[in-house]
C-alpha cells in the first residue's frame, strides 16, 4: 500500500524539524549572517526596490540579518500578516520595534497593511521552507499561504526558498496538485537555480 501525499509531507516534516532541533545558537546566528550575504549576491535582490520577505522564528533560517541589511540599502521589505483565512496580507518593515507579535508564534509589521496584492510589487519574494527537490517544490508547514502567494507571483520576478544547508533534497518532495514550484533556494552556503 503507498503512503499518501499528506502522510508523506508529515513524515518528512519531522525528520527535517527534527533535525532543526539540534542546531544550537552559534550555529544558528553564523548561518543567518552566511544566508544574508548569499542572498544579497543575487543579481535580483542587489537590483530590487521592494522584496518580500519574513520574520523567522525559532530555527528556522535566520532572516534578521538579511531584513536588516536590505533596509539599510533602501529596499521596502514586505512581510507578510496571516489573515484567519490562511491568506497573507503584507505590510512594510520599519524596524524590529515595529514587530508585534502574532498568532503561531510569529513577528508581524504593525503598520497599515497594504492588502495581499501587495506582494504582486515585489521583484523578489522569499518563502520558508522545510525542504526543496530539484525540481523547485518545497515542504512547507502544511497551510497552504505561501503556495497561494506562489501561484499569484508565477512569471512576475523570482521566488525564493531559504533553507539551511542539507534541506535541498535529491529525492522529490511529496507534492499534492496545489503546491506551486520555486525558482531558486538559498542556504547558508549558495544559491541554486532549480527552475
């Protein structure tokens, strides 16, 4: 009997989270400064006005450094506002003073929102991720929000995913007809072109 799509994405969730749980805070903060540099050597990000991003959290990737280092260079960073619907809205980052926090654990801007199409603007979007195949199709967290934001972006700039080193697989990601592909991944140690 074949395991099913769901119990697949499951089981391969936690051997990533799993995984993610043995990574200290040195570890951690040297890979989120690798990350930064990596991702801002992308030819589109260094041309970007406004790029979408997120506010990680817990072991996830860091993304502060990298927040930090594009609103330095004047790009209008996106984050995005989880709605009840599983939607995102995004908002402007003005400042880690200027987070609050949200439902499951997430930092939010908490400026006006600027409505989901917002993200349309954005040259260069970034998504979390648990993982990526070679074929671009990453493992989320199960809601669906960045496979939404994914299908609405499809031929307008590039996507994405920022991973740690050892989350792009050689073998597929499990893959229900909804989920969307990204265009690149980044970890700590290069940026890969998969599509």
């Amino acid at each position: 009997m074949s395991t099913s799509v769901p119990d697949a994405k499951r089981a391969l969730r936690s051997r990533i989270l799993q995984g993610r749980a043995e990574l200290d805070a040195t570890a951690l903060s040297s890979a989120a400064l690798a990350l930064r540099d990596v991702v801002l050597a992308l030819p589109e990000v260094a041309a970007a006005r406004r790029v979408a991003a997120y506010v990680s959290v817990g072991r996830e990737p860091g993304t502060g450094p990298l927040i930090e280092a594009l609103s330095d260079n004047d790009v209008d960073v996106l984050l995005p506002i989880l709605l009840p619907d599983g939607e995102l809205d995004w908002g402007l980052y003005r400042g880690p003073r200027a987070l609050v926090a949200a439902a499951r654990g997430l930092l939010e801007p908490d400026g006006v929102p600027l409505g989901p199409a917002a993200v349309l603007e954005a040259a260069v979007v970034l998504v979390p991720g648990l993982a990526v195949d070679r074929r671009g199709f990453r493992l989320g967290r199960g809601g669906g929000s960045y496979d939404r934001v994914l299908a609405r972006r499809l031929g307008r700039g590039l996507s994405c995913v920022l991973l740690h080193d050892g989350e792009v697989l050689d073998m597929p990601v499990p893959r229900a007809p909804h989920d969307v592909p990204v265009d690149a991944v980044a970890t700590p140690s290069a940026v890969r072109r998969l599509r």
